[in-house]
C-alpha cells in the first residue's frame, strides 16, 4: 500500500455534493482561498441543497458548477478529463439518519454505488493524484457512555443504522481501491457539523427555526444522547488541511472533545431566543435506533496543524444571526420541521427533470434504477388533462417516476377541488388548464363569460383551496399582458420585469390573464409561470408557435420573449421542488423573431419553404383582438438556473436538431 506524504498542491478539484451544507463552506473557502485551483462543483440538487449555498463562488473565475448524479459513469468520466482533473473531494451522500429508517436504498444507491462509480473513474482515468473520502463518526458505532477514550482511526467500524452502513460500506470499497489499485485515498470521519446552510431536517437548524416560530421544540426519547460539534467554518478548515498535508491512505478524524446532550442543545437554543426551556421543549418518540454517543480521538489531525476555533456559544449565536437573517433560504420547509418527517423529497430521478448547467449532460447507466414516484415523496395533482402543458407534464412525471394524477373536478367548483385533493393526496398542485380559445384567442372575444370562468373564477378558486389545504400551486400563466413601450422599446433589450405591471388588456384573453395575476400576488402560496408562445419540439402540434407561423399565408415580423417547453416544463417542476413562489418570466432569455424562426424552419426543415411578411396594420385587418409583443425580463429565472438556454439556442438544441430534415 503506497502512502505519501508532505505538502500536496492540487491544480484542478472535483468537490462532490457542493451545494450541499458542509461542502459548500468549503468550496467557498478555497474558491476564496486559492484562485490557482479549479473548482468543478458536482451536485446533483437534491431537496437538501441549494445553489445559494454557493453564490460566494458564483462569478469567481476558478469556479464552475455542474448539475449531475456522482452516479453517472458517463459524467464522471467526462468530467475527470474534460476538466482535467487530479483530485476529487467526495462529500455528496444522503445524509440524513431519520430517512435512511425509510428509504435506505436510497442510501445505498447514493452513498455505497456513486461512490462506486468515482472510484472506478478514478481507476479507468489514472489521473487521480488526491481522492478525499468524506465519512463519519457515525461508522465506529456507538462509543460506551462511561469511557473517556475516543475512538482512534484504526478502531473497528461498527455502524448501527443503514446511514451509517452505507457510509463504512462505501469507505471499505475506498480502502479497496487504495489496496488493489494504489488509488491514493484519504478518508476523512467527522463528528456533526453545525452554522450556516444546513438544511433544516438536521437538529440545530431545525430547532433555530422552531423557535424562531415561537413554536415546541421536539426531543427523540429523554434527550439524554450526546453528540459533539463543530462550526461549519472550522471543519472547512480542517478539510483545508487534509488536502494540503494529509497522507494518502491514512484516516483522519475531524473531531471536538466537547459533548453536548440534546437536551442541552434544546436548553441554548431557548436561552439565546429568550424562551421558557421548559415551556417549549417536548419529548416525542425515540427513532428506530438511536447512538447514544459518538466520541472520537481527535489528536492524529491536530498533529498536522489544525484545531478547532469556534466556541460553541459563538457558533450557535452565528448561526441563529444567519437563520435569523434568511428565514426563507430554503422556501417552505414546514414539512422538515415535524419531529420525525415522514416524507423526505428524495430520490426523484433526474433524468428527465435533468436541468443541466454549464452544457453539460448528465448521462445515466440505466441499471442504477431512478426513484419511484413514492420514493419520490412528490406526488402532484395537475389540472388540464387535454391541454398541451397539462398533457407535456403527465408524461414528464411519468417518465421521472414521479406520482400524479389529473384533477377531475372544475376549477370553479370548490367542493369539486377539495374532493381531489382528499383523494390524490398531493404534494403540490399544477394549473395547467385555461381557455386560450381554438384555434386562437379571437374565440375570447365572443365567449367572455367562459372565458372568465376558467380563466378568473377558477384560477382563483383553486388558489385559494390550496392556500387552505397549504398547498403550494404551480399556475402557468401568460406573458401575453406586456406590450413595447417607451420603456421598453422593441430592440432595447430591456425587458419587463415581474414586478411591472400589465399594460396590455387589447385581447380579452390577456385582459382576464392580468387581472388574474394581480389578484393572485396577494396569495402566498402561488408560482405563477409567466409562459410566453410556447413552442416545443413537436412540429405536428398546431398549438406550437412554430407549426402556427409556418403555415400561416402571412406573418408580421417582431422580436419576442418564448417559451421552449421541452426545455423549461421540467424547470417548473424542479421550481416546485425548491418551493418557489412569486412570479416569474418563463420565457427562455433574449428575443426571437418571426422571421428568425422561419429562417431556421428553411434551414432544418424545407429548404425551399418561403414566407411573406406583413405589417401590424395589415395584421390587424385579418384578426379580431390585437396581439401583445414584448420581451420579458429572464434574469430571475437564469440567476436560480444559471444554465438556461437563450431562446435560439433553446429552439436549435430543443427543436430544429432532433426534427432536422435538410
Ligand atoms: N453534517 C454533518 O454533521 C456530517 C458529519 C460527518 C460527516 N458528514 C458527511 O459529510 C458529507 C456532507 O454532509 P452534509 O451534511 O453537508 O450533507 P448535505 O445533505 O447537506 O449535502 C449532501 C449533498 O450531496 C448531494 N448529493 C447527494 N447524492 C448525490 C449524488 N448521487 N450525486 C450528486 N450529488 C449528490 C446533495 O444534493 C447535497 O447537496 C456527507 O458525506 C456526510 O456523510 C456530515
């Protein structure tokens, strides 16, 4: 077995799991740190991570974000030499004990086989000079009350429940790799982690923001369990250091003397938020199997220099400020607050809601197995069966494993709603219907009660069921309520923003859509989509903007914001997923124009298609209500998905290539 020593310096670093709690704190830190290195983050953006996580990175130039599954072979590879890598830090797991009660293969996919995957890159590539393993206190098992010895690093690994068995499972295939193929391995064992960015299923977080409520603070069994922890910020650290000067093959502890039970946790977070401990601490149910103890030797890392800074009191005070602070960081997290939350969002494959940043794909070996809809813990209830939108996210859901089923009821009828509801059980509902009128919005004009019924009365009585049931509605919207104005000039490039107001009502259709909007910015529960002439790829769909224009006599020709849903649908159900809310343009970001569009249809489609343009006045003479041209504002969607596609490129990649007949 090869060990080396002294000082190592890393060029280019995969960091697994980075929008994660622990690994961003210490992406952050080198990406602060050490401007030399390349960053290639890797995360697949389960429920539990969040990109804001990593927005010190964000625009340093040493920093790169990939959005993928450690799982994917085909990624993997890809990255180690695409970005030439030399060192992996591998932090990505699931890693909450209470879920893996639930869902342990999960755990097992995750923890054991994508570690797996890396390890076997590592070995096909050879490129690899430094693979940091991160694992757990939680693999030695439970350390005797009475003694005052912690665990050393060669002390037997004797884990109790199926996280922790997955974590040593996957360590004993690291220890392999190193043993028969001189994969130069360290592997890392830490003791809880606690500050900023952690997600709030874990203790302290989720007491934090229990008493930030004023609400009870639940205790598994007597409370009497001792755990030891260290601030986010020193454990960063001490990874700083293993990089930097840790030996290969060897394990380090990352560990603190100081114990706490969590009962005491309990007892400081009510004394920094001024509460009766007595009043609002309650014990429930204990979980499966709980380690009363996890005590470790802590000397082998301090010997390379690194020791723990932050006072507990100074730490929990930090981190209370930080919760304090940015009380809606992770979006409605009331269900991972429960004592002991039942359905964690884990496991939905991201195949099909793959949404890929910085042009990457994220490949997937299809034995792996994606989560069921139940895995999944999602289970949606979409409204419009026979629309085009209703239709396209049935069949995302089913090719994602994610349960749904359509609502029966009429939107306008309450009762109807709350029938479905009971039923389905949903997670989260989708607005998919409306009257946009066949063929086209004219039909409105002459049909405005109808029109109203859906489009106002329904919308807004599903809303409010929801926010009664505490449901959070996904509503597909229209951008069609902006017209050009001085403001925004067509051309200019500045576009309307989700907070402008609607200034176009020419259409009754648009007219319904507006007022409807601004009635719903007072629900709190509602992500209103501002979807803008959707176009996907399928070029039979009459509905498609492209099918629409291209068999038109005429067409007029200006630059406008739209929709590719084959590339932003699965986005609106990754934004369910991270529970945003509010409005937000759905439009991919720039402007294309009729003629652009046409222009690509000829060069992928019918090289001797022809097309004649006309003017707005003349337009006007061949339609009833006039029709709105705007360009809409895409930066609030590209800052959460940074990896959007400009409208043209959505459309080439999306629509022209796999349709290409020239
Ligand atoms: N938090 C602690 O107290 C603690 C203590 C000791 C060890 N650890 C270990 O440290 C590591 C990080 O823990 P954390 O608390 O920051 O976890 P976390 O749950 O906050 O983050 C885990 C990250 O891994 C990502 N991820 C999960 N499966 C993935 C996959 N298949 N492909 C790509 N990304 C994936 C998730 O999206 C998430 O961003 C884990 O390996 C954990 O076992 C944590």
């Amino acid at each position: 077995m090869s060990t080396q020593s002294g000082a190592y310096t890393p060029k280019n670093i995969l960091l697994t799991g980075a929008a994660g709690f622990i690994a961003s704190h210490v992406t952050n830190r080198l990406i602060k740190n050490y401007p030399n290195y390349k960053i290639v983050a890797l995360d697949k953006l389960d429920y539990c991570s969040s990109l804001k996580n990593l927005l010190p990175s964000h625009s340093s130039p040493n920093f790169k974000f990939v959005k993928g599954d450690i799982a994917s072979a085909d990624l993997v590879n890809y990255l180690l030499i695409a970005e030439d890598i030399d060192t992996i830090m591998h932090f990505a797991a699931q890693t909450h004990v209470d879920n893996s009660f639930g869902n342990s293969f999960e755990f097992t996919n995750n923890n054991i086989y994508g570690t797996h995957v890396l390890l076997e890159a590592c070995k096909v590539t050879r490129r690899i000079k430094r693979f940091i393993h991160v694992s757990t206190d939680e693999v030695y098992g439970e350390t005797d009350i009475e003694t005052d010895i912690g665990n050393p690093e060669a002390s037997q690994l004797l884990p109790t429940n199926p996280y922790s068995a997955t974590k040593a499972g996957a360590e004993m295939l690291v220890m392999a790799y190193h043993r028969s193929y001189g994969l130069p391995t360290i592997t890392t064992r830490g003791n809880n982690v606690y500050g900023p960015n952690q997600f709030p299923e874990k203790l302290i977080p989720k007491f934090i923001l229990l008493a930030m409520k004023g609400e009870q603070l639940p205790i598994h069994g007597d409370g009497s369990n001792v755990r030891s922890y260290l601030y986010c910020e020193d454990v960063a650290e001490a990874f700083d250091v293993v990089l930097h000067k840790g030996v290969t093959g060897h394990v380090y502890n990352i560990g603190t003397q100081k114990e706490r039970s969590v009962l005491d946790v309990a007892e400081d977070v009510c004394k920094i938020f001024g509460l009766d401990a007595k009043e609002k601490i309650k014990f429930v149910h204990d979980r499966p199997f709980n380690d009363k103890r996890y005590f470790l030797d802590d000397q082998k890392l301090k010997k390379l220099g690194w020791d723990e800074r932050t006072p507990w009191e100074e730490g929990l005070k930090m981190t209370m400020e930080w919760y304090t602070k940015n009380p809606h960081w992770w979006g409605d997290v009331s269900g991972a607050l429960h004592p002991h939350p039942s359905t964690p969002v884990i496991g939905i494959s991201h195949d099909n809601l793959c949404f890929l940043q910085c042009g990457y794909e994220t490949g997937r070996n299809d034995d792996t197995g994606g989560g069921s809809g139940g895995a999944s813990g999602l289970k949606f209830l979409i409204y419009g069966r026979t629309g085009w939108i209703g239709g396209l996210l049935g069949g995302l859901c089913k090719d994602g494993g994610i349960e749904f089923e359509y609502g029966r009821g009429r939107l306008q009828d309450r009762s109807s709603i709350l029938e479905d509801i009971r039923r389905v059980k949903p997670t989260h509902v989708f607005n998919a219907a409306g009257v946009t009128g066949r063929p086209n919005v004219d039909w409105c004009e002459s049909h405005k009660v109808e029109t109203i019924g859906t489009n106002v009365v329904g919308t807004l009585t599903l809303a409010d069921v929801c926010k009664e049931q505490g449901l959070l509605l996904m509503n597909f919207a229209t951008g069609c309520i902006f017209e050009y104005d001085g403001e925004h000039l067509e051309g200019s490039g500045i576009g309307f923003k989700e907070e402008d107001k609607p200034n176009f009502t020419g259409s009754f259709y648009s007219k319904t859509k507006a007022m409807v909007e601004e009635l719903l910015r007072d629900y709190e529960n509602v992500c209103t989509l501002r979807v803008r002439m959707p176009i996907s790829s399928d070029l039979s769909n009459p509905r498609n903007f492209i099918t629409k224009i291209s068999r038109y006599n005429k067409v007029v020709n200006i630059p406008n914001s739209m929709t590719v849903l084959d590339e932003l649908l699965p986005v609106s159900i990754e934004m369910a997923k991270r529970n945003c809310r509010g409005i937000w343009n759905f439009t991919n970001p720039g402007v294309v124009s009729h003629n652009d569009i046409l222009e690509m249809y000829r060069d992928y489609i019918d090289p001797e298609f022809k097309w004649v343009n006309f003017d707005l006045e003349e337009q006007a003479k061949v339609i009833v209500a006039p029709r709105s041209n705007n360009e809409l504002d895409a930066s609030k969607l590209q800052n959460e998905f940074p990896g959007l596609l400009s409208i043209k490129d959505s459309i080439i990649k999306y629509v022209f290539e796999p349709n290409k007949k020239t």
